[in-house]
C-alpha cells in the first residue's frame, strides 16, 4: 500500500480504520507497524497520526540495547550508593497523545509516575512512566508506588494477570527541556541521552510508555550483542534473531505535563 497509494508525507489511517479495511487484528497491524518503523517507512507524529517516509538517501542504523535493568540496581553495581528524589504519583486525563501513546480513549484516567534516580546523592537520570489505570479488564492501582520495595514492575507482577512481553523504543541525544536540566542539575539545552519506549503485554496491549532523560556526564551506557552461530562472515542474522520495533513517539509532551497535573507524593 505504502508504495503503490502513498508519497513521503502522507498521513496513513487510523489503525482503527486499517485494521477493519485488512481484516486484521490490532495487535498484528502493530507487529506491521513495528516492522514498517524499524524499517525506516513509518514516523509517528503527535496530533497527526502515523506518517509515510521515503528515504531517498541513507537510512538510520538501529541498534537495539537489548537488556535494561533497574537504576538503582546497576548504581549498586557500579558501588554506588541509589537514592530517589522528586518523586510524584498523579493521576491524569489523556489528551490525544497520551491516548494514542496508550491506546486508550481521550480524557480517560491514566497514571504519571515521576521520579529522579541519584547516585551517591548526584543526579543522573530522570524517568517518567504514562501508565493505564486498566489493562485488559483489570484495574491497576500505582499509588503505593516506591522505587525500592515497590516498583512498577512489582506492582504489574502483584496486580494483572496479563505478563510482559516486552519493552520497545530508541535511543536518541536531545536538548535537557527546562524542568529536566533543572531535576539533573544541568543547563537547559544541555545535550543528554533519552530513551523512551512502550511496554507491551504478552496479548500485545499497551501498558505504559515511558521516557528517561540521562545526564551522560554521569552516566556510561553501554551493550553487548550476541553473536548467533549462524551469522555469516559478513555479519547478516538470520531472520529468527531479528525482532521488530513499533512506532517511536515524541517524549517532552510527558514532561510538558508535569506543569499542569498537581503533584500527589
């Protein structure tokens, strides 16, 4: 469709309007969708839609990070000592992004959760998680969220009967916005590392999105890759190895928020 009925710019329909139009269940038209963005074919672009690109010259290189711990977890590990500061717990109303980020109707409730994670009391990260106060008809309830005893992982494990599946996004450098060069001690339009991703049940259902900003003077990101046997010697892998990546969004707009919600914690 993409090549045939569509020019780079293009807005593509609602996913609503594409699933009924194919046939197909939401779920597998974000699979698609996933394989489209990773692609470099799709952009997902806040209060348009999802829009179509046709690179004529050279596309990015993704590459994944393929496993992320907890913060304070890896601060341990690193013989430093977690610590957790600006904490709020929030309920807010979606607007349109945040319901598309969702998939969630406009004005429903959803949960902020808000927080700067320290090492030996200096700041180097902060996260923002957008999470549904309903997933696949059970009621999740972030309140008694704590960093330490209580994460959100925790708390998705104690209260849904859905798993979780994955966790998608990117990696990207941006300017530190206002409010978050001032959490991390830094100048505004400080360059630090976002990365930002959705988290997906085992049945495909959007739970949260969430954004990091990271002070990369303090902190040192790094991977490794495994290697599968049978990757030939021009490094090309086999196509069971590759797993695609759905849609990234835009992630200020959850910190814009943080102006409008009154904090509760």
């Amino acid at each position: 469709m993409i090549d045939a009925d569509f020019e780079d710019g293009d807005q593509l329909p609602s996913e609503v309007k594409l699933s009924e139009s194919l046939g197909v269940s939401r779920a597998k038209l974000r699979e698609a969708f996933g394989s489209l963005w990773q692609a470099g074919l799709i952009e997902k672009k806040w209060g348009v839609g999802t829009i179509v690109r046709k690179p004529k010259d050279l596309k990015p290189v993704v590459v994944p990070l393929p496993y992320i711990r907890s913060a304070p977890n890896l601060i341990r590990e690193s013989g430093l000592t977690p610590s957790v500061s600006d904490v709020s717990v929030e309920i807010g109303r979606a607007d349109p992004t945040i319901a598309d980020l969702l998939d969630i109707p406009a004005e429903s409730d959803y949960w902020l959760v808000d927080r700067v994670v320290r090492a030996d009391d200096v700041p180097i990260q902060r996260t923002i998680d957008a999470v549904c106060t309903r997933v696949e008809g059970k009621t999740f309830d972030a309140s008694a969220f704590d960093v330490d005893t209580n994460t959100l992982v925790a708390m998705y494990q104690a209260q849904l009967d859905s798993k979780l599946m994955r966790s998608d996004g990117r990696v990207t450098v941006v300017p530190a916005p206002g409010d978050t060069a001032r959490r991390l001690d830094l100048r505004e339009g400080d360059p630090v590392l976002l990365v930002e991703y959705s988290t997906l049940t085992d049945r495909q259902t959007v739970l949260s999105y969430s954004v990091t900003w990271f002070n990369t003077a303090r902190v040192d990101i790094r991977f490794s890759a495994e290697r599968p046997e049978t990757m030939d010697f021009l490094g090309q892998i086999p196509d069971v190895a590759t797993k695609p990546f759905p849609p990234a969004h835009v992630s200020s707009h959850l910190s814009a928020l943080k102006h409008v919600h009154a904090k509760t914690a």
